[in-house]
C-alpha cells in the first residue's frame, strides 16, 4: 500500500510538473488537490495515521527502554541527582581521576 501512495504522489507530481497545457490546467490540478486535501473524509484519515504514528513511535520507544538496561533514567538520576554534570567531587563527569601523590 506504501509503494502504490508513493508512486501515485509521484505520478501527480509529475503530470503537474511536465503538463504542457500552460497555467490553465496547472490551476484545475492545484485547486483539485487543495480541495482533495480540505475534505473531510481525507483529513480525518491523516489524522487516523498521524494517530497510528504516534502510537507505534511510543511502543517502539516503551519497548527499547524495557531492553535496554538504565535507558529509562535520566542524566540527573545517573549523575546521582547533580544536574550539573559534575560527579559527588565537583569534577566533571567526564574527567580523569586525581592522581594521588606517592606515600
């Protein structure tokens, strides 16, 4: 069904582009799609799919995080609640130990 959406999108787009009948026509296809675009029957059904591409994209986002093990907290929950970025001694998360002097 994807591929027929897209090759008809891209017949249309086509046909308008190479028309040779001058603006006239031009017109007649643009006000076909606009009004094609403004019905209700076709706008409730983007909305149907925008509805379904959101559902699948917050499945697919709880299913990774279920996988995947400390995906679920945020930078703040691993710094150990310092927002900052900075570790329990001030340091820079990212940031070599201190080397300790020889006793």
């Amino acid at each position: 069904m994807r591929y027929r959406l897209t090759f008809i999108a891209g017949f249309g787009a086509g046909f308008v582009l190479g028309a040779r009948a001058g603006r006239e026509r031009y017109e007649q296809i643009s006000q076909l799609a606009r009004k094609t675009w403004e019905s209700p029957s076709v706008q409730q059904a983007a909305g149907a799919l925008q509805a379904q591409a959101a559902g699948i994209a917050t499945t697919t986002k709880d299913r990774i995080v279920s996988h995947v093990p400390g995906m679920s907290r945020t930078r703040a929950h691993a710094d150990g609640g310092m927002s900052s970025g900075a570790g329990a001694d001030g340091r820079g998360a990212y940031s070599s130990p201190r080397r300790q002097p020889p006793a």
